[in-house]
C-alpha cells in the first residue's frame, strides 16, 4: 500500500513539474512565444526589408486645450532612394526626394526644388522606428497581449511599459526640456506572425512640454508600416 501511494505521490508529482514547465516557457510546447522570442525573429526580418511605405501621426491630447494632431509624415523606401512628405499642424511643410545620390528639396508654399548631393538617407527618415531595436532591454516591463489581426493579417501586439528615464533614453533625438518633466509612456508594437516584420508602433509619452503655446500635455505618435519588399518607384521631380 505504501508503494502504491508512494508511486501515486511521484506522478502527481511529475505533471506538477510538467505544468510548471508549461507556464514557465510559454514558446514551448505549442504556447505563446516570448517577447524576446518575437523580438529576436523581427530584428533578423527587419535586416531584409528592401522597400518599405511608411505614416507616421503625432499628435498631442489631455492638454488646456483638449487634443489635436502635430505632424504628419509620409515616408516611400526602395534601396536606397527615398521619398518624404511632412505635413504641420495640418499645412503642407516639406518634401524630399533623394535618387541615385541626389537630393531635391522644397519647403512650404514653394513650387520650386532645391537640388544639391543627398545629406538625407533611408537611415535619417527611418531613425524613429529604428531607435524602437532596443526595446525589450530598455523597457522596465513588456509583455505579448497575444495575437491580433492588422490589415488581415495575424500579428503579436507587444506592449512595453518605459519609466520617465527610459522614455529620455529612448526618444534622445527629442529636445530635453520637452521630456524633463514627462511621467513615463508605453509602447505598442504589432510583429507579424509569420514574416516578422513590425508593421506597427504607438508610442505614448506622458506629460511631454508639447509647445510653449498648448503647455503640458501627452504626445502619441502612431507609425504604420506596410508594402514592404512590394516595387515602390521613386522617381526625380519633373
């Protein structure tokens, strides 16, 4: 009889451990996988985009005088050529064109370009969402809310928790005075399942100094990505 329970207390015993093991490493035995897991097979997909379309909104809220949009970007990849048109505070503000080398250029209300050897890259326009690679170390806490569908296609949705330092740290190219004060943010990302490419960030920074005009308030910057690897021409200006 003592062996019989004794036998009986090791199997209960062994699914115990299984189970732990289960909730443990959620990429194995056909569970979600990881953060890191998701992250790691993104950071190897991103290294093979060749062209890409990109939107990217800011936009303020939770100020004196309620919300309201910042800036607009629209971004075109293809190698190394590049398109980019920005829109503040609604008006028409910039556009450039950078092909085999050389950079054409307008700014508001101007119909004539500006042409001189390029001094912007894919590197300069995509520098936001690439300053996103370190997320998963930089943040205080992450977790895989699971998966979503985007634009009909199944996606993780990432979301990382950053305190006001890491908010500093990770959005740097910002002027300081504009984050001193900020209360910490999160961000959003949507990883697609299968390709691995990220095809979406929110980012959201609390309390942000937006202008000297609007004052204190939260700053959301939604970037979407989509026909990557698809043709894209990018052609000089007529």
């Amino acid at each position: 009889m003592k062996a019989r329970n004794l036998r009986l207390g090791v199997c209960v015993l062994a699914l115990l451990l299984v189970a732990g093991m289960l909730f443990t490493f959620p990429g194995c035995f056909g569970g979600e996988p990881s953060v890191d897991e998701i992250w790691e097979k993104s950071q190897e997909a991103e290294k093979n985009i060749n062209s890409l379309h990109m939107e990217i909104a800011i936009s303020y809220e939770n100020t004196k005088f309620g919300g309201g949009q910042i800036q607009t970007t629209s971004i075109n990849v293809s190698g190394d050529n590049v398109q980019a048109t920005s829109a503040l505070f609604g008006q028409s503000f910039s556009e450039v064109i950078v092909v085999n080398g050389m950079q054409y250029s307008r700014t508001m209300g101007s119909e004539e370009w500006t042409e001189q050897p390029a001094t912007i890259s894919r590197e300069t326009v995509t520098q936001q969402v690439e300053g996103f690679a370190n997320l998963p170390s930089m943040a205080s806490s992450s977790e895989n809310l699971g998966l979503e569908t985007l634009n009909g296609v199944e996606v993780y949705h990432l979301n990382f928790v950053l305190t006001p330092d890491e908010v500093k740290a990770l959005f740097k190219s910002v002027e300081a005075a504009q984050l001193a004060a900020n209360a910490g943010g999160e961000v959003d990302v949507w990883v697609e399942k299968d390709r691995g490419y990220r095809v979406k960030y929110e980012a959201l920074v609390k309390n942000a100094n937006i202008t000297e005009q609007i004052g204190y308030g939260d700053i959301r910057v939604v970037t979407t990505i989509t026909s990557i690897n698809e043709p894209i021409a990018i052609t000089p200006p007529v």
